[in-house]
C-alpha cells in the first residue's frame, strides 16, 4: 500500500509543479504583452527580426544550438543584413534622442551609454 501512496504523492507533486509552470508561463505572457503592447513599431520590427533570426539560426544549424547552450550566443547566432539594419537604426534612433525610442528603451531597461 505504501508504493500505491508514493505513486499518488508524486503524481500530485507532479501535477503542482506543471500547475506552477503554466501559471509562471501565464503570468509572464501578461508581462510581456504589456510591454510589448507599449512599445513603437520600429523597436517590434528589430525585435522581432532577431528573434526570428535567433531561432531560424539554432533550429537550422546543431553546432549553432551547441554553442548557444554553451553560453557562447553571440558567437552562434547570424543576424541578417536586414536585422542587422533594423537595429542600427533603432541604436541611432536613440543616440540622437528620438522620444519613442527612448521611452522603448526604457521599458525594456535598456541603457546605452
């Protein structure tokens, strides 16, 4: 009886822990919205580019997700000549003081000095 116990309490710790991830996962999402919600449309276009570029990278190359789960990212990662262009433009942007930029930066917690 006490095997039948030990499945059953661990079926419940399981089902606490998967409960506590999705409600992580949820909550997050929120977060995330919110901010992503706020921010100008040239910052979502970077962003986004790179995610995508990010991801692309790792899903079509083993060495790239090999070295990226070693901590070496910006080593494995290629970024496109188009994301590329995004972002410099978006580090210009903010370098000469454009409002919404600053304010994305913000939001993000993003300094550049």
């Amino acid at each position: 009886m006490s095997g039948a116990n030990t499945f059953f309490l661990d079926l419940v710790l399981a089902g606490k822990k998967i409960e506590d991830f999705l409600t992580s996962v949820v909550k997050g999402a929120r977060a995330l919205g919110l901010i992503w919600g706020a921010l100008s449309g040239p910052v979502l276009a970077a962003a986004a580019a790179v995610f995508y570029d990010v991801v692309k990278t790792v899903a079509a190359a083993e060495s790239a997700a090999s070295a990226a789960s070693t901590g070496n990212v910006t080593g494995a990662i290629t970024l496109s000549e188009t994301t590329l262009g995004l972002v410099q433009q978006i580090i210009s942007d903010f370098k000469a003081g454009e409002g919404t930029i600053l304010a994305d930066f913000k939001a993000l917690g993003i300094k550049l000095h």
